[in-house]
C-alpha cells in the first residue's frame, strides 16, 4: 500500500465560506453528452497544496468521485454539492466515477508552489520534481448501492482546519427553502416555495436521466414554477437556492406522478 497522504481538506464545503479559503485551482465538471458520461476536462495539473472541485450540477446522472484514496458520496443529477480536494503531495493520480468505467481523468499535482510574497528572495526556478511512485487510485473495488437511493440531506461539513474566525461582514448563511409544494395538473407541473432572502432559484426536474431545469433570482417571497408537457410517470424534483455571496441552501427533494392521457 502507498502512502501519498493526499489531505481531504475540504468536502462539500459550502462555497460562501470561502471568504477565508482559497478558490479552487481548477474544477471539473461531471458531464453526460446524451449517455456518454465524461469528466471534463480529462486532465488536470495543480501544483501541490492546491485544491480542485468536482462539481455535479450539470450531470443528469448520478455521479460519484474516486481520487487518491478519497471517496466522495453519490451524487443525484443536478446536485449542487461538489467535492474538493487538497492535494499536498506531488505526483499523478486518476479521477474516476466508481459508477461509470467511462469516467476517468488524469490529474498531475506538481512540485510545491513557489510563495509569491516574498519580495525578497529571487524566486529561483523551482523543478518540478515529479515523484515516481504513482499512486492510482481504485476504480472497480467500491461496492455501490444503488445509485438513487442517496439522501445527500446532511449538512455540509468542513474539517475545521481553516485558522482564524471568518471575516465580519461575511454572509456565510444559506438561503433558506421551505414550503416546497409540488402539484401536478393534466401535464402541468407546478412548484411553488418559500425562499428568506434574495436568492436564484433553480428546480431540476428529472425523470429517467432526462432533466428539465428553470432558474430564477428572486427577493424573500413566494416563487413558482411551472413546466407544461410532462411525459406521463414519476419525476423527481430537486429545489436549490444561492443567495448572492454563493451560499447554498441545502437541496429539497419532492416527487410527483403525471398520468397517462
Ligand atoms: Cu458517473
């Protein structure tokens, strides 16, 4: 077994907080194109101690992420949540969807980033030295439960090892969504919901990987949503909302049925 200690610093953290946290150094967006389900991009290079996010919300399947020891949770289509993770050791490492053999990456983590501040010190080129032992992760060896059956509804927690208390006036609260009612008629499919301060709005209607979406930024109220000509069955739907310094609401999921004719 290798030891390359890649640190999971951050999962599922909410994006507001990033106030006092470093942006990613790239993302990757889980992707289906019509069944071909893909990472894109493919490759990615950071240097060590950088971070990179998998993101969900364009996927309208689920998805989950295996990377250097690191195994995300499922994540429903449309899903808001993402996973980010800090890689302190140099070396190469595949990103795979446990779910999808397709769904493979390359990720390069470089020698140690140079610190820019110092005004000081020539910044002497660094060499990137590429360690040889290539830690891979396992792509086959996760036994899954079925993919739909995920209830993503804990609150998303950090590891609590960014120092120092967050900037004052940082808005680190997430919209609040309540009183999500979802009702159909004939083939029209109305949500209507609650939301406690400005917030866009987003609803993704999904049924058997097809996904519909509506997005809309609304003020503390009322908002509705409609969506006519549903094909007959049961859809899933998920609300989220994200107020303007990119806090999240946690998704609420409802379920409806449309009938035939
Ligand atoms: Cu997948």
């Amino acid at each position: 077994m290798v030891a390359w200690g890649a640190t999971l610093l951050l999962v599922g953290y909410p994006a507001g907080v990033s106030a006092f946290t470093a942006a990613p150094s790239a993302t990757v967006t889980a992707l289906d194109d019509g069944g071909d389900y893909r990472w894109s991009p493919a490759t990615v290079t950071v240097a060590a101690g950088q971070s990179v996010r998998w993101t969900y919300e364009d996927a309208s399947a689920p998805h989950q992420l295996s990377v250097a020891g690191y195994l995300g949770a499922i994540h429903p289509p449309g899903d808001v949540e993402y996973d980010e993770v800090t890689f302190p050791t140099a070396g190469e490492y595949q990103y795979v969807c446990p779910l999808h053999p397709s769904m493979h990456g390359e990720l390069t983590v470089t020698g140690t980033s140079t610190p820019t501040a110092t005004p000081t010190s020539t910044p002497s080129a660094t060499p990137t030295a590429t360690p040889t032992a290539t830690p891979t992760a396992t792509p086959t060896a996760t036994p899954i439960a079925t993919p739909t059956a995920t209830p993503i509804a804990t609150p998303v927690s950090h590891s609590g090892e960014q120092p120092g208390p967050p900037p004052a006036a940082a808005d680190t609260v997430a919209p609040a969504v309540r009183a999500v009612k979802a009702s159909v008629r004939g083939r029209k499919l109305t949500v209507k919901l609650r939301i406690d301060e400005r917030a866009k709005v987003a609803l993704a209607v999904t049924r058997k990987g097809k996904t519909i979406r509506r997005s809309a930024t609304k003020p503390a109220g009322t908002v509705r949503f409609k969506v006519k000509r549903l094909e007959p069955g049961r859809h899933r739907i998920v609300v989220t909302a994200r107020d303007a310094a990119g806090n999240r609401s946690e998704p609420v999921r409802r379920s409806v049925r449309v009938k035939r004719g």
